[in-house]
C-alpha cells in the first residue's frame, strides 16, 4: 500500500483497519517532502519529529484497542497564518520570524484532537496579502505543475505540498481567494466555507471581515472529511456561527437532479483566457449531463468587487496590522542607530533619518525593518483611506458597494441554488510575471473577491488542462451555509471526471 497514492479518505480508512500504520503514513509524506521540497519550497517548517512522535502514539493507541479520532493518522500541512505552540508561526514575515505562538489555533487543536498529524507549516505571502506567494519574506514558492510558475497566493504553499504529494490536505486561509485561487492553480481542490463556519482563533488577523479558513485536498470528499473536524461552533471566536456542524461527507451521497446552477456572462468577457473558458464551458456540460440544469444570472454590482475589496481589506489591515509596533510581538529594531532629532522634525526610515524620539525611532524602524513592500502598501493604502476628510469618500462608500454586491448574490440565489464559472482568469503565471505591477496581481482576484465581501462560500476544482498543461479551475458559489451542496456538487463532478487525480510529473 503506496499511502501516497491513497485520498485521505481512503488513508485514514487504511489506518483505522490497521492496513497501514501512522507512522509508515506519515514517514512515506515526510519523504516525499524531502525528495521535492527543495524544488518547490511549499514548506517554511516540516516537524518530522513532532509528526513521527504524533504517529507512533497513535498507533500505540490503535494497537492498545484505544479510541481513534476521525482524522488518526492523516498528516496535514498547516498555513503559517495559524497558530501552532510547537512550531513558529511567521506568518512569512521578518515581523514575527521568531514567533513562537502561546496556544494552538483551534483549528489546530481540533485537528490535533482528532488525531491528524501536522506535518508542518506551509509558505505563505506575507501576511496572507498576494497571490502568487511571491510576497513570502523567506522563499519563493514553485508551482509542481510548472517550476517557473507562481503557484497563487497567498495559500500558494498548502495548494502546493497537496499538488505535489507532499500531504493529503492541508488548510489555508482565504480572505479574497487565497484558498479558492491556488487550488486553482495548481490543480486541486479547495474550500472557502462561509464566514463564521471556521473558528479563526489563532488565526492571525488581515481583514478581519473578510478572513476564513478552509480545507485543501485532491478532492471534494476529502475537503468534506477535514469540514467535519474543523467546522463548528466555538466560543473563542465571537464571529463563529452558533450552527450545528453537517455530517458533509454523508450528505455527498444525495443526487444532483434538479439543482439549478447560475452561469453569469459577464465571467466570460473581456480578460478570460479562451483556455480557461473552454474548460470552464465544458465542466457546465458535464454538470448539464449529471442531471443540473444551467440559467444564466447577473451580479451587476460584481465589477465593482475589486475596488471594493482592495479598499476594504488593507483598512482592516492597516488596523490589524497596527499591533505589530517592535514593543508587543515580533520584530524590534536595535536602539540607537538613527539620528534623534528635536520633537516635531518629521521622521523618514531611511539612511541619515530623524525621529521625534527613541520610541517614535523604535515603533518606525522595527515596522520598516519587519514588514515586506506588499505589507507597508496595503497598510498604507488602509490608513490613508481612513483618516479624516476621506473616510467618506473611500470606507464608508465601499462598505456600502459592499452591501450591493451581497444583495446581488442574495436575489440571484432566488433563481439558482449554485453559481458556477471559473476561478481565475488564467492558469498558473510565470514567476516575476506581475509582481512589479500590483494592480495587475491584484485583478487575479476578481472571480473569488465578491465571495469574502458577500460572506458566502466558494469551492474550487479543477476542471481541464490548458495546452502547456496547466490546471484550470472551475468556481462554484452557493448561498450562506451551502457547504454541504458545494461540496456535493463538486463531489458528484468528481465521480465523473478524472480531471482530479491527475498528478504533476515531479520526480523524487
Ligand atoms: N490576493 C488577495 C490579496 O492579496 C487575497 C488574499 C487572501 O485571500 N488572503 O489580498
């Protein structure tokens, strides 16, 4: 038995019958980390110890005739976006290099309670803000599918260790696609639920409005798997949704007959890859045949989703990211390397600097020391667009598009229970590509932003290749709390399709 080969469904049924044991599991993903990791970079840290140590009690366990949690055995891949008390949690930043988290995130502990073994934490963009990993202050992440290209972002690193069977699942964060758009990419599958399903204790905070965590894995039915662990109700998180958790995996069993799925023209102008669409037309097709039928819908207010967002988004990050001043957590410059000047004489990080005093001096250069280009953008872009005499004319006025874009979404699913179209515009970039031109990197998120800003979820899966044999991803949208029918949908797709189980061409 070749656990590289198994879904996690399928392993953590292996392990329970005693056909593979925890240990071997985890050992054959810890190697396959070895052998390619250095060519892709998914990992900013692999804890074979920690996993190994986790495996071997678990398999004590088992063989003590102790109870087994639903996920024993099943190595997961954690973004560094969440916190872990064994391992750092850098968030692939400068600022928090160091950061040793006090507790674990409750995604976390529920996965640890439910016997998964976190093999590591995955690369990131810096403080969850990119999309194609880029933006990582420590290493450049690969896409397995093609080694000069992006693998998306910012969840670029678990989309990547689950391409190149590095771990089964692994979890991400998507505040405006960073789940949906690198499975995308890089050919696999994943979930961003609606707001409040996840617990985000120990998640570290972009945009707080706008931040989910979900599950990314090769299929739907291994996404649904993780959703039941991770899913639920938690006191520590006043956002989480008091609901009951669905058993998503049994409710995979129903037919599609009869679903109605949106399909939205405007997706399909201007800027669609006429690969991308193809592929997209098609999967519609086979949906067609699987017993849904397709009706065109709008969502008038969606071209505005970029704007929107990207106003949105860096002002709670520029809030969020306010914590991080040198004194509390993470980086802090060394004292006394700038020139003091007297009160009031403006301060400029930059070589021969004056500051109003030291601790104007500490605050400025551990922030400018600590965060990447990206980071001091947004928060930039996020301050000034609320402070005084534009509060109005940017916040308040995206907040209340915000509004139009969610009531689209509410009046379209009066007509259709899903909306389907692709996920990104193209298939996986070239390295370098857009990461001079941050307007260019921020319209990749155009088809998933509307999702975060409406609050409902969204699933992506791969749904063809392009000629050069790059993944394309097919989006479908549902209304609050349809986990349960996306990953229905996508699950009964993947009964009939193979696109799925193919696997990049990574050598050991
Ligand atoms: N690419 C988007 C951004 O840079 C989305 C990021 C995310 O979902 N975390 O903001």
């Amino acid at each position: 038995m070749q656990p590289l080969d198994l879904s996690a469904v399928d392993l953590v049924a292996a392990v329970r019958q005693g056909d593979v044991s925890a240990v071997q599991c985890t050992e054959a993903f810890l190697k396959r980390i070895e052998q390619v990791d250095g060519r892709v970079n998914a990992f900013l840290k692999v804890d074979r110890e920690g996993a190994l140590a986790r495996a071997a009690a678990i398999d004590a366990r088992r063989k003590a005739g102790g109870p087994l949690g639903p996920l024993a055995g099943l190595p997961v891949a954690v973004k560094d976006v969440l916190c872990t008390a064994d391992m750092p949690t850098t968030c692939a930043s400068r600022m928090l290099e160091n950061f040793l988290p006090p507790y674990d995130a409750e995604v976390v502990r529920r996965l640890r309670a439910a016997d998964a073994v976190i093999v590591g934490k995955t690369n990131m963009d810096e403080f969850a803000m990119g999309g194609s990993n880029e933006n990582s202050a420590f290493a450049t992440v690969h896409n397995p599918w093609d080694l000069t290209r992006a693998p998306g972002g910012s969840s670029g690193g678990s989309a990547a260790c689950v391409a190149a069977d590095m771990a089964p699942v692994a979890i991400g964060s998507d505040t405006g696609g960073s789940i949906r758009q690198p499975a995308a990419l890089c050919g696999i599958t994943g979930l961003k639920p609606t707001y409040g399903t996840v617990s985000r204790r120990g998640l570290i905070a972009f945009a707080s409005s706008l931040d989910q965590i979900g599950p990314m894995a090769r299929s739907a039915a291994d996404c649904a798997l993780v959703m039941e662990t991770i899913a639920g109700h938690d006191a520590g998180d006043s956002t989480s949704l008091p609901h009951a958790v669905p058993r998503y995996t049994e409710l995979l069993e129903q037919p599609l007959t009869g679903l109605r799925i949106g399909r939205v023209a405007a997706h399909f102008a201007e800027g669609l890859d006429p690969e991308v669409a193809r592929g997209v037309e098609e999967a519609f097709a086979a949906f067609k045949a699987a017993g849904a039928t397709i009706h065109e819908v709008e969502l008038p207010h969606a071209k505005y989703g970029i704007p929107t967002y990207y106003l949105i988004a860096p002002c709670e990050a520029s809030s969020n990211l306010a914590r991080y001043d040198g004194a509390h957590y993470g980086h802090r410059a060394e004292p006394g390397k700038g020139h003091r000047a007297e009160p009031g004489k403006g301060h400029r990080a930059e070589p021969g600097t004056t500051f109003d005093s030291p601790l104007a001096e500490m605050y400025c250069r551990s922030r400018a020391e600590g965060f990447g280009p990206e980071v001091k953008r947004r928060i930039m872009l996020g301050t000034y667009a609320l402070s005084a005499g534009y509060y109005d004319a940017y916040y308040a006025k995206a907040l209340r598009v915000r509004r139009l874009i969610r009531q689209d979404y509410l009046d379209a699913f009066q007509q259709v229970d899903l909306i389907g179209g692709p996920t990104s515009a193209t298939a996986a970039f070239a390295l370098g590509e857009k990461s001079n031109d941050p307007l260019a990197m921020y319209l990749v998120d155009m088809y998933t932003v509307t999702a975060n800003l409406a609050g409902i979820g969204g699933i992506s899966f791969p749904c063809g290749f392009t000629k050069a044999g790059l993944p394309i991803g097919f989006q479908l949208q549902g209304p609050a709390l349809a986990e349960p029918l996306l990953l229905r949908a996508a699950d009964r797709y993947q009964r009939l399709t193979d696109w799925h189980l193919r696997r990049p061409k990574l050598p050991a």
